[in-house]
C-alpha cells in the first residue's frame, strides 16, 4: 500500500517519450509518434533500455505519466539516481493518461504483444481527474501539483504567414495542425476549450473528432497519436501553424529545428487551468521510492529542471501531497 511519509516539497513526475527523427509527417503517422521511447528503463549507472516492458514488473521504481514531459524525464532521472544509488532501475512509461487510466490501469493492457503491469507506483496526469477517478475506486488516497505548462502556437522561423495569434487559426488561408480530440489531453480538456471561448471551435473544427484525419479537408488535421508529429508537418510543408505546449517548442529549438513561437495571451493559454498531478497507486511494489521521487521533485534541483525545459514552477503549497477529493457527480 502507498503510506505518505513526510515528503516536506513534494512533486510529480515528468515523462519520457522521446523524439522521432527527421521523418516526413507521413512516416510518423504510419509508424506511430515516439514508438519505443514511449518506455523506458533508467539505470543508475547512466543506460537507458528501450521498450523492455517487462521492466513494468521488475523495476526498484515504476511510474506511468502524461507523455507530453519526454523532454525532462533524463536529465530528471539522472540526478534523482545519483542521489538515490540504491534505486538501481526506473521504469517510466509515457503516453496519454487518458490510455494509461483506461487500458493499463484499470484493466490488463498490452504492448506490442507483451503484458504491461497494472500496478505503477505512481501515476501522473495533466487531468486532475482521472487521479480521482482512481481514489473513487480506492486506488489512490494523495496527490500534488508538481508543474505547469500552457498552450501556445508552433510555427516555422520567421513566421512566414505572420500568426499574430489563436484567432488566426480561423483564417481561411492559414492549415492548421491540432492533437487529436480522442486521445490527447492537451486538446481534449484545453484547446477545445480555447477554441470555444474565441468563438471559433466549429470553424476550425466543424465540430469533427477523430484521429489521424482531416477535421476539415485541407484546412484542420487531427494528429494521429502525438501533438510532437506538428513540427515535422511544418518542416515538410504541410502545415502553417500547430497548437502545442510552449515546453515542446522550447524543445524543438534546443535540437535545432527551425521553429519558434506564437504566444496566446491569458486566459486562452489555459496557464492557470494546466496543472501536472501526480499520486502514488496503494497497489504500486515501492511505496518508499515512490514518496522519495515525490520528495525530490519538490526540490528547488528538479523545478530548475522542468523550468529549462519551458516548465513553469509549481508553488511550495502545490507541492505539498493532499488528499484527492472524490470526482464530481454528474447531474
């Protein structure tokens, strides 16, 4: 059972997924954005295993999160271990939370023909909710914002069809890239949202949820796994502008590719709504690294990490664990 010890700053847990090549955005589609850097096997002496699933079972350390933190997770991990030596193995998946909760949490989930453990010791998403969702079935008792992020608009360097801003999405000449509304939280529960209070949901969308698809023929497509597949859509021309989390553009520059940044103003960056929670499963194998993982990423050491990454620092009182409420009743 995950007991709660004193983890004074307490945080959560940033995410793997690592970055496809050079590829044409119709290769990604077809292969499936971040396939086998999805999971991940860190060990203290600095390698890195790819797609070993059964690690799920086995690690010293086990956590599924919000795939959107890819960027973080190494250099996270890396220091976490050298102060933990004893923690010899961390395995950490990274896709959407929304699958995790669904198809690996709440029932046997499989990847790539292997079973993958439905027990992690921790679990983060950028939904809030499906932490209480688990706590309703008694599954998970604390939780802690760790981190925050917000939207923002990709575009190549130079910005040459001049997107001054997410009204512009509704301009006739300008294709728009978006993550998918099935599986990708950033649109489901934020950008949707976005669209809707700059009155231009149905005319960007036309009110279509799907994947992998054109919401709109030749003006709005739904990405096919990842929101990460829009620079690559840039870069070969098939795209003007793409609706992203600030830390991927961040990103994206920090490997050299050739796109910058639109801000979206407050509130449409949805700053204030996106927070990362994190709570440790009553079923996970370590209680104890889990709740000294939550203690690190309480520390000043890992908020400097998610902040280079573009990250915006959680508050001393967000990263105390406190109880998760149960999930509102639907009327």
């Amino acid at each position: 059972m995950f007991k709660i010890i004193n983890a004074g700053r307490v945080t959560a847990l940033a995410t793997v997924v690592a970055v496809c090549g050079l590829m044409s955005s119709a290769a990604i589609a077809g292969k499936d954005v971040g396939k086998g850097h999805d999971h991940r096997t860190f060990h203290a002496d600095g390698k890195i295993d790819y797609g070993k699933i059964g690690d799920s079972y086995t690690a010293d350390l086990s956590m599924y999160l919000a795939g959107n933190q890819f960027m973080v997770m190494e250099d996270l991990l890396k220091v976490f271990q050298k102060h933990n030596p004893d923690i010899k193995t961390v395995f950490v998946e990274t896709i959407p939370p929304g699958q995790i909760l669904k198809g690996q949490i709440l029932k046997q989930g499989e990847i790539a023909g292997q079973k993958i453990a439905m027990n992690p010791d921790l679990f983060a998403s950028v939904n809030v909710n499906h932490l209480k969702k688990l706590h309703a079935k008694g599954m998970m008792s604390d939780y802690m914002i760790y981190t925050h992020n917000k939207l923002a608009l990709e575009v190549l360097e130079g910005n040459p069809k001049n997107i001054k801003g997410p009204k512009d999405l509704a301009r006739d000449d300008v294709v728009v890239t978006l993550p998918n509304p099935l599986t990708e939280g950033i649109f489901k529960f934020y950008g949707s949202e976005m669209l809707k209070m700059l009155g231009i949901y149905e005319k960007v969308t036309a009110g279509k949820k799907c994947k992998s698809c054109w919401a709109i023929k030749g003006k709005t497509w739904f990405t096919s796994r990842h929101h990460r597949e829009t620079p690559l859509r840039l870069l070969d021309g098939t795209t003007d502008v793409g609706l992203v989390w600030t830390t991927e553009i961040t990103y994206q520059r920090q490997i050299g590719r050739k796109v910058e940044a639109v801000d979206i103003p407050a509130p449409y960056n949805m700053k204030d709504k996106v927070g990362y929670a994190i709570g440790g499963m009553k079923a996970g194998r370590n209680p104890y690294n889990a709740v000294r993982f939550l203690s690190f990423l309480g520390t000043d050491e890992a908020q400097d990490i998610y902040a280079k990454h573009g990250f915006i620092k959680a508050s001393q009182k967000e990263l105390r664990l406190k109880p998760l409420p149960l999930p509102a009743k639907k009327k």
